[in-house]
C-alpha cells in the first residue's frame, strides 16, 4: 500500500513548485504526490496543480478536499496534507 501526499496551495506557486520539484524524485513506489490548489487567484496557481477547487475553501475545505481524494481512492492506506 501507499501513502497519498497531498500539497495544499493558496496563491503560493513558487513556494509549492520548489517543494513539489524537492519531493518528487522521491516518490518511487512509497507515496504519490499530488497538489490541490485552494481556489488561488488565476496566475497563483501551481504548474503541478492536480486538482483545483473553484474557490478558496480556506484551510478547512482544503483539508476536507483531500481527505476525500483519499477516501476515495482504495490504493492509498494513509494520506499526509502539507499545507
């Protein structure tokens, strides 16, 4: 089994692409990275953005988002939010 790695992003792109660009070689078969953008203003996004909420949904619904992407998918066994 794996874990999910999900990097929650709000209007921080740089930040977020330096961290994805640090964890992704990595990954291997331990953990699957993805990034879910919070509802960032259009050019604050991440260029690795996975997934996309239309609007911000502040830390909460962000946390909340990803909890259900790991829910949702049965591969995964535990899931880590970076915020």
């Amino acid at each position: 089994m794996k874990t999910l790695v999900v990097i929650l992003q709000y209007n921080t792109h740089e930040l977020t692409d330096s961290l994805y660009n640090t964890l992704k070689p990595y990954e291997e078969n331990i953990y699957d990275l993805i990034v879910l953008d919070n509802g960032s203003e259009e050019g604050k996004v991440s260029k690795y953005a996975t997934y996309a909420l239309e609007e911000n949904g502040y830390y909460g619904g962000g946390l909340n988002a990803a909890l259900g992407l790991f829910i949702e998918s049965p591969q995964y066994d535990s899931v880590m939010v970076l915020n």
